[in-house]
C-alpha cells in the first residue's frame, strides 16, 4: 500500500539505581554540540488507527532513512554495536524501529518497569515541551518496556502496567527471556507507542511540533557493557538521564 510519509531528512546544521539513573543531574554541563543537532520526524499512515506491526514495519522500511547510532560517549566503553533506528507518527502513535548487529545478546528480564537495561536494550527518551521533563521508554530484544516520567531532581514515576500494555512491540528474537548468547546476532525491534502513554501530558495536534529527545543502545550486564548514543554525552560516567544533551525532534 502507498503511504504518505516522507523519508526522514538528518539536519546536522545545528528506574532503579544503575549508571542511567539521574544521580548526577546537579553536573554542571554545557551543551555545544546538540545545540542545533535536529531532525525531521516525517507522518506516516495518516487516519490508520492502530495499524498492523507487520504494516509499520514495512512502511518504515519503505520511506524512512535508517538513523545510525554513532556516538560511544565514554572510553572505558568503547564496544559499539551496529544500531539504527526509524521513527515516525501519525496521530495516533510514535512508530519506531531499531535494527541492532551485536557481538552477544542477552534477556533475562520479563516483568514490566524492570531492569531492562542490564539486557540487551534500546531506548528514546522525548521531552514533549523540550525542558527538563522527560519520558524514558527503555525496551529490551524480546520487547519488555519500562516507561517512566521524569523531571530533575524528582522522583520517577513509572507507567502502570496498563498504560505499558498499550504499547505494541514485534521483536524478530520473539518473547521469550534466555541467558546472554556469546554470538553475533543480528535482531530488530518495531514499536507503536500511543500519544497518550506519555501519560503527564495531554499530546493532540503533533504535526508542527517541536520537542527534544535521545535513542540509545545499551547493554549494563553483558560481558562486554556498551552505551551508545545519537547525540553527543558530556558526563563523567555513562548517564542518558540528561535532557541538556537531547537533540530537536520536528513534527
């Protein structure tokens, strides 16, 4: 079926304890380099409402250039994996799609709101107001969710259960939690996340939009740790709770 998207154009003109909680978020930092960092977030299947994964995923592949993770932020860290991403909306849902090639893989973490980050894991984090409010949707290769409200120097607050289930997720590595795999494996994740599971805001009318957001690959507890980001980290230790250094999403 023809869609309507336009393929995504890159502008480079411009919760638990772990190392991505917001501990260190009292850091004096500078954002220079993602000051202008921005892209274009394209509309894809416009008036479908909740349309198949299998469909967003073939429209993503069809109009949507890859977006590679590229920044290895730390270098006591430097493995990175080959990650991209596609994102899209309509105005229903935030379509994403990763597609991840790394060197071992594991998913050990099954429970909503657990500690996905210490499997093999992808993340995007989106500040619909572009402050110092943020979501954490943190996912790991068999599709199991965290999402969290965060605003610094306040406590998180997790989604419900039934506000998580709302997002839909496909991975190619099925649902089924196995210990960490030493082997190359190549794995891709689709999800459709509803505008109204960012649940401390009322989000309507998201063509024109302007907010500031991160995606992220990691993997906490594998043999070989990895934090990888799209926009450049300027903090001592591997932290991604760090609004100042989001890049400009446009609607």
């Amino acid at each position: 079926m023809k869609c309507a998207g336009l393929c995504a154009l890159l502008l480079i003109s411009w919760p638990d304890i772990s190392p991505f909680s917001d501990n260190n978020q009292n850091i004096n930092i500078e954002n220079t380099d993602n000051k202008f960092k921005t892209m274009k977030v394209p509309e894809i299947l416009p008036g479908f409402s909740n349309p198949p994964l299998e469909l967003v995923t073939e429209t993503l592949d069809l109009e949507i250039q890859p977006l590679q993770l590229e920044m290895v932020n730390w270098n006591e860290f430097p493995y990175k994996p080959d990650v991209s991403v596609q994102i899209a909306y309509n105005e229903n849902e935030l379509f994403l799609k990763y597609q991840v090639t790394e060197q071992s893989i594991k998913a050990e973490v099954a429970k909503s709101n657990g500690r996905v980050w210490t499997d093999s894991c992808v993340e995007f984090f989106l500040s619909p107001e572009g402050n110092d409010e943020y979501y954490n949707l943190e996912i790991n290769c068999i599709g199991t969710a965290l999402l969290g409200f965060r605003k610094k120097g306040e406590p998180t607050i997790h989604a419900t259960d039934k506000q998580i289930a709302t997002i839909r997720r496909i991975s190619s590595l099925g649902e089924s939690t196995f210990p960490e795999r030493k082997e190359t494996t190549d794995w891709q994740i689709t999800i459709a996340i509803p505008w109204q599971a960012f649940f401390k805001h009322n989000l309507e009318q998201i063509q024109g939009m302007k907010m500031r957001g991160n995606f992220y690959k990691c993997g906490d507890e594998l043999s070989v740790p990895h934090f990888v980001s799209w926009t450049k980290i300027k903090t001592p230790q591997p932290s991604f709770h760090v609004p100042d250094f989001f890049g400009g999403l446009e609607f």
